[in-house]
C-alpha cells in the first residue's frame, strides 16, 4: 500500500484485540517517529509508554474513563519537555531560556509533530490507533501518575494495540472549504453551509448512532449537530474549567515566566 492510500485509511480504532504489541515493533515504530522535525532539532519532547495493567487502571480515570485506556494494550503519552534540554544546558554552563510559555507551545509542537509520525507508523504496521483528548483536558492528574519532572507537560496521547473492530473512515469537510489560496477569504453563510452540509448530515448519524451519546443527546433536547458540539460534548463551563486546570499546571510545571 502507498503512503497516500495508507493515510486515507486512517480510521480511529476504539476496541482492541488483547494481544501485545512487541517489544521490536514498538522500538521501530517508535524510531521512526522520532524522525519527525522538531525546533531547532532540540527534540523537546518525552513519549511516556505505559503497558503495566495497574498504571492503565490509574489513568483510566483522569482519560474519563474511556474504554481503550483499559483495553489497548498500550497506551503512549507525548509530553512537552524541556526537562532534558535544560538539564544538558546547565551541564554545560549555557543559558537557560526556556522556562516561558513560548518553550511550552515549541515543546508542544514537537511532541504532536512527533506522536502523528508514531501513529503512521503504526498504522502502516497493521496497528490502531485512538487520541484521547482527556491528555491535555487532565493533563495534571495524568503527569502526577507518569510522575513527570518540572518542565514535563503530557500533550497527547493515545491507544495503541491489534484493532478488533474496522469502522469505515469518517467524513471530512471538503477540501476546498478548508484551503485559502494566496490569503484568506472570509466565508458567506452560504459557503458555511455548503462546507457543513454533509457533516451536518453524517455527524448527527454518527452521534446517534452510539448509544450513550444518543441518550445524551435526547435528553438534552438537540436539535442539529453544532448544538451537539457545544451544548453537550464542549460545554462553555467544561472548556474554562480545562483551560484553567490546562494554565495553572504550566505554571506548576514551571512554563510560565
Ligand atoms: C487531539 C485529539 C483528541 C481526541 N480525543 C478523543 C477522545 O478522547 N475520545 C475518542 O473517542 N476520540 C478522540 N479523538 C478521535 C477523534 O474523535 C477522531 O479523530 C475524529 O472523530 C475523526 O475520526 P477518525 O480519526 O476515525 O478519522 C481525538 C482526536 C484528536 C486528534
């Protein structure tokens, strides 16, 4: 399969078989999303791998209880961190600038950069993958548990094992809603619909088509899916409540100078 039929393939994968991922083929997927770019080559970032049943059990809970926490056999967890690089810098009498939040979001962007190139990998080997945005959202309790150092912040992460389910690829919005030739061009309402309309149809199939979130969905008393996204799945209180727990951890972790 080409790279380009690989990536069109991509499907997020949320029940897994309970076989192991071996040790040689996790180091070569690993290796190889380590070739990801990074800032200056600095490589500012840790990938936590966890396979130890009672340590998946505690971070059950700060991932909302998710399933594949549980299920997959591994779990990966992609920190910014600028730990190591300071530490190197220290050993070597230089400087030391990167306790601000400009470090963190370089950080952060490294390790992202790199946990996509794992998850391609990855799928190219036959594996599954599925982000948990509880990552971030719990980004304390998960740290606490991982017992990263200052300078350490989880950013993403995800399931990772032998797929037991084979969900068709979800819809994307149309490509030329989302690219802007030259400079950007403000949408009309009527692009807005045109870009949403078949998401507008497939999401809200989606949604309703999972049980609990169908539930949660009648007793809300939705009517279409942008009231799904913000009256029930990202609420206003539930995004400042995260962004707040999100700020004061940088700060304990000391990325906010
Ligand atoms: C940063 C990030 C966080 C995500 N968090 C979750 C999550 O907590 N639970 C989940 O079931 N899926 C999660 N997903 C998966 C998305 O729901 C999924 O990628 C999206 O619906 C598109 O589906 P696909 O990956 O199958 O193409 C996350 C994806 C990303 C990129």
């Amino acid at each position: 399969m080409t790279v380009l039929d690989r990536i069109h393939q991509h499907r997020s994968i949320r029940e897994y078989k309970p076989d192991p991922v071996p040790d040689a083929l996790l180091t070569e997927i690993l290796a190889a999303g380590i070739r990801a770019s990074s800032s200056g080559n600095m490589q500012t970032y840790s990938i936590i791998v966890t396979r130890d049943r009672a340590l998946r059990e505690q971070l059950y809970i700060p991932h909302m209880k998710q399933n594949m926490a549980l299920d997959a056999p591994v779990l990966l967890t992609f920190c910014a961190d600028f730990h190591r690089m300071r530490h190197w810098l220290k050993l070597n009498d230089a400087p030391d600038n990167f306790d601000n939040f400009m470090s963190f979001m370089v950080a952060a962007i490294d390790a992202i950069l790199v946990s996509q190139n794992v998850v391609m990998a990855a799928e190219s080997k036959g594996l599954g993958i599925c982000y948990m945005g509880s990552t971030l959202a719990n980004c304390d309790e998960i740290g606490r548990i991982l017992q990263l150092p200052p300078n350490v912040v989880p950013v993403v992460g995800f399931s990772l094992g032998y797929p037991a389910e084979d969900p068709a690829p979800s819809d994307r919005l149309p490509l030329a809603g989302l690219v802007h030739n030259e400079t950007y061009h403000d949408y009309s309402d009527e692009c807005i619909r045109d870009i949403y309309r078949e998401r507008d149809v497939k999401g809200w199939q989606r949604y309703m088509s999972a049980p609990r979130l169908r539930q949660m969905i009648e007793e809300s008393g939705v009517e279409n899916l942008a009231q799904v996204y913000t009256t029930v799945k990202y609420t206003r209180e539930s995004h400042q409540a995260f962004s707040k727990k999100v700020i004061d951890y940088l700060a304990s972790q000391d990325f906010m100078n």
